[in-house]
C-alpha cells in the first residue's frame, strides 16, 4: 500500500522535455555533493588543475553508469548514485600513506582503486547471493530509523557552514525552496514539479547578475565566472583517458580492509535510503528481492568506478529529499539523470558549466534537503513501537553515538584524554584502519549499536516493526491537487 501521494509515480514517463528538465534538477542537486569529493582528495593528493579537471569527469561519468544501473537493473528506485561519504576515511587513510611515501597522485589512485575494486566484489555477492535481503530480520526499524536520521544529520558540516559563506544567496536559495515546494505547489502544477531546479536558477541568475555589475568581484563566494567554460575542450572521448585513467589498480591488503568497513557503512545507508526512497515515492517497503538486487548493482557501479578512475558509488540521499519535496517518483526521470551525468563524465564544456554554481547556492540546497531526511528516519522509527522503553532505549542510544563517537575519533573534542589516537597507538594499523574507519562513519556506529542491541534485547517481531505498522504510526501528510493545471 502507497504511503505517500506523487505526482509522478515510480512507472510514469513524463512527457521528454519534462523529463528532461527534471533529470536536470536531480543532477542540479547532486552535484555540488559529487564534485566536492574531488575537489576535497585532489589538492590532498598534490593533484595538478588538469587532473582534478579530469578526476571530476571522471566521477561524473560514473555517477552516471552506476545511476543507470541502480534504476534499470537493480533495485529499480529512483535513486541517484554518486560519491560515497563514507569512504573518505579509507581514502585519507591511503592518501596519508602516498604522502608519507612520496607517492603521486596517479599511484594514490591506483591504490584507491584497487581497494575500491575489491571491495565491489564483496558487495556483488552479499548483494545477489540475497544475504543482504534476508539480513532484514536483524535490521528492523528501530535500526533503520536512526540510520536514516544520521544520514541527514550527519551531513551537517555541508549545511549552514557552505551556506555561510554568503548567506544573501544562500538564504535566498533556502526562502525560494520553501516558497516554491511548500507555499506554491498547493496551486500550481510547475511549482510542485521543479521547485529545485526553479530556485536554483532564481538563486543562479541573481548572483550571475551581480557578478556581471560588479557587486560580486572575483573571489566572492557567491562570484559566477565563465572562464572556466571557455579554456574546457569539448569532448573527451579518448578510452585512454576514460578506462583505468590513472594506470593499473593496486591492491593492498590493509586498505582493502579499510574499504570494506566503508563498504559495510554504505550498505546499512544504501538499505535505510531504500527504504526511505520508497516511502517518499508512494510505493510498499522494498522486498528482500528488490534490496538485495540493489546492493548487488551497487556493487556493480563500484566495480566500474575503480576501472573508470573514479571512487565509488551509494545512493544519494539528498535525492531523495528531492522526491519528498517535489512528488517526482519516475525512474525514467532518473535514468535520464543518469544519460546527462554521463555526458558530463563525456562533454567537458558541459561539466565546466554546471561548475559555475556558486557554492552558498549549494549550502542553501543542503540546508533545505538534509533535514527532510533526517525526517524520513523519524517516519521510519515511527513503524515500531514507541511506547516501547526498549525501542527508545535502543534508537536514543543509538543516535547518540553516531553523532558522539565519530566526534571522539576525529580528535575535535581535545579537552578530554586519552583520546582515540592514544588509545589506538599500539593497535597494528590493519585493525587501527577499521576500527577508524567504522568510528568516523556516524551510519555505520548506529547501525552497529543499534543492530547488537536490537537482536540481542528481548522483543516482540510486532514491537520492533517487523510485522504489522503499529497503531499508532502517524499518517502521511495529504498533498491537495490543484483543481487546474497552471
């Protein structure tokens, strides 16, 4: 039974130009989030300009293939793909040791790879051999809820301090989102479908205004340049510099350990994602079929990633607090995403051009997405019982310690010793490298705790929302149809 009303449901297909305006708005909102990973690693790996030029085409071109892959072949939600957070402490972790080593950038990447290609292995076979499926028995919504809630949460850091560093256009952006998508689209029909995209272009064409008379020089956060577009080329088309650009992947045992706990994080959060895809595109909860399928092509995506020259692939979380704000469900509005981020990957011109948003646009596009998903989780606990002191016990803590040990791990509470460097210092460095790996990863710490306590306290399938919703979950919110089409 549908949970939640949409205009365009999961097999709709818009008409093309429709679709493709709103496959725009997808790759609009992902893409500050997918080009930030290399903006962040590249200059960590002493990288020059025209190779985080190339490294971002290059995850571009596979956020794209994974996309199409997830929405065709796996599990068939509207879900875009793209970079995974969750792997950038192993990637630190082999960057530090290029660094240390005198490594370049190049081999850095092939390191990186290497781990990321073996790691895929692992996910395709906890994928299609169904374990994954089956694996929700143990995971029920008292897991699922706080690791959906961090998955919003958590993302706190590219919010308001993106956001801040103009708040004019920012707060512009965040006002249009709130006026389009919840003030609106009760009455017209082109503000319900594209108040993203509409706010991105409002918010896009201010600062470009401003920066053509002068109010914005060159180096205002919020300062639109075309320079970039003019000195790309066109195409890049070259299988040379499209499949294993960075040379040969290498495999190295205590970085490949390190990607799989990332792995095991960006399972739990692909499983709460599906779940919440779901929920915001009117359809049932995911079946153990559909879950395990999804997984199995996520580890597909990451397959290709490594041999593409890009990091890895996860569903993407914002994308989904698209569909909750503008009632788009349609996977061939994802798989056109998918086409365009290919041709991103492909049309460096292309990919120079979307590079223009000015990013307190994009901290304005975070502050208004994250928080849905942080939602959604609430909506998902919601399906066990609340009243049930063990639920809450098991949810708070939980949540709790995804948002606290991450902090003890990272060293950004210093007052307090010994700290997790001291306590880890004469651990040999393959199990340092996991247990870091884990500990900074706020999902992957609730979904721990929560899935130890959850299994092993007593409670009743009905308690912890495996069978029947409980009485008292709250209904989803009714969107009024317009009486006409605007």
């Amino acid at each position: 039974m549908a949970h939640n009303r949409v205009v365009y449901a999961l097999d709709s297909k818009p008409p093309l130009p429709r679709t493709v305006v709103l496959a725009l708005q997808h790759v609009l909102t992902m893409f500050g989030a997918t080009v930030s990973v290399p903006l962040l690693l590249g200059p960590q790996m002493g990288m020059t300009s025209e190779e985080i030029a190339r490294l971002i085409s290059s995850v571009m071109l596979c956020s794209g293939v994974a996309t199409f892959i997830q929405a065709t072949f796996g599990s068939r939600l509207p879900i875009i793909q793209g970079v995974s957070f969750a792997f950038l402490a192993a990637f630190f972790a082999i960057i530090s040791f290029g660094v240390e080593n005198g490594l370049s950038a190049a081999q850095m990447m092939q390191l990186i790879a290497g781990s990321v290609i073996a790691g895929s292995i692992v996910e395709i076979i906890v994928g299609f051999t169904g374990l994954i499926g089956h694996l929700r028995r143990l995971i029920s919504p008292v897991v699922i809820g706080p690791v959906i809630m961090l998955i919003g949460l958590a993302l706190f850091q590219h919010g308001a301090p993106k956001a801040g560093t103009h708040w004019p256009i920012s707060g512009l952006t965040i006002f249009l989102i709130i006026i389009f998508s919840l003030v609106l689209s009760r009455k017209s029909r082109f503000f319900r479908i594209l108040p993203i995209l509409s706010a991105i272009v409002i918010a896009c064409g201010v600062a470009g205004l401003c920066s053509a008379l002068g109010i914005f020089k060159e180096g205002h956060p919020s300062y639109m340049s075309m320079t970039v577009v003019e000195s790309s080329p066109w195409l890049r088309l070259n299988p040379a510099e499209l499949i294993l650009p960075w040379g040969m992947p290498e495999f190295q045992i205590g970085f490949i350990v390190a990607c799989l706990a990332a792995f095991l994080a960006s399972m739990v959060e692909s499983f709460g994602d599906y779940h919440a895809c779901a929920y915001m595109a009117g359809a049932d909860d995911p079946t153990p079929k559909q879950i395990s399928r999804g997984i199995g092509c996520e580890g597909i995506g990451c397959l290709l990633t490594g041999l593409l020259g890009g990091f890895s692939s996860t569903s993407y979380s914002e994308n989904i607090g698209l569909i909750g704000l503008s009632k788009v469900a349609s996977r061939y509005v994802v798989q056109a995403a998918a086409i365009i981020l290919i041709g991103l990957g492909l049309v460096a011109k292309f990919g120079a051009f979307a590079a223009t948003i000015p990013g307190p646009v994009v901290g304005g596009l975070y502050c208004a997405l994250f928080g849905l998903i942080a939602a959604v989780g609430i909506q998902q606990l919601a399906k066990a019982d609340l009243s049930s002191d063990r639920n809450l016990f098991i949810a708070g803590f939980s949540l709790f310690m995804g948002l606290s040990l991450p902090a003890y791990f990272d060293g950004s509470v210093t007052i307090y010793k010994p700290g997790a460097a001291e306590l880890l210092a004469n651990v040999p460095e393959t199990i340092r490298v996991i247990i870091e790996s884990i500990g900074k990863t706020g999902m992957a710490v609730a979904a721990f705790f929560g899935i130890l306590l959850d299994n092993l306290i007593p409670g009743t399938p009905a308690e912890r929302g495996l069978t029947a919703p409980h009485a008292g979950e709250p209904e989803a919110p009714i969107i009024h149809e317009p009486h006409t089409e605007n």
